[in-house]
C-alpha cells in the first residue's frame, strides 16, 4: 500500500472517528491506534482480574449465603 494511499484511508478513518461513528475490530485503522487499543483492552481485563482476586478469597469466608451472595455480585459487576 502507497503512502498516499494510506494517507487516505487515515483521512477516512479520522473523519469517522469525527462523526463519533463506531469502528468494528475488522474495520481499516491505523497500526498504531490498533495497536493502543489492544493495550487498553489488554489493561482493562487484568485490572477486571487482579481486582476480583481480594474479594474472592473473602466469598466462601462469608457467614451466611446472603452475604456471600452480596460479595459475589461486588466481584462480577
């Protein structure tokens, strides 16, 4: 691909981010953009991970099954 032809398919891709169109994973984006957001989701899993991990331990310690219940649902939000 040229880099007029990229130069392009940026422009494109600028004018949709513009709009506050959404863009699909299989859509056309600049590698660096893909790149970032990968990261950031990336990111967002591990602190979804890392942060239930406390609060697990702490489930089957509850003392009745409402509690754990409430523990639970703090853990999946």
């Amino acid at each position: 691909m040229s880099n007029e032809q990229i130069k392009n398919l940026e422009e494109i891709f600028e004018a949709r981010i513009a709009r506050d169109e959404k863009i699909e994973p299989k859509d056309w984006m600049p590698e660096k953009y893909r790149k970032t957001h990968i990261r950031q989701i990336s990111q967002h899993a591990h602190s979804e991970i890392v942060g239930m991990l406390p609060e697990g331990n702490w489930i089957s310690r509850a003392p009745s099954l409402r509690r754990k219940a409430a523990s639970a649902s703090k853990g999946a939000r």
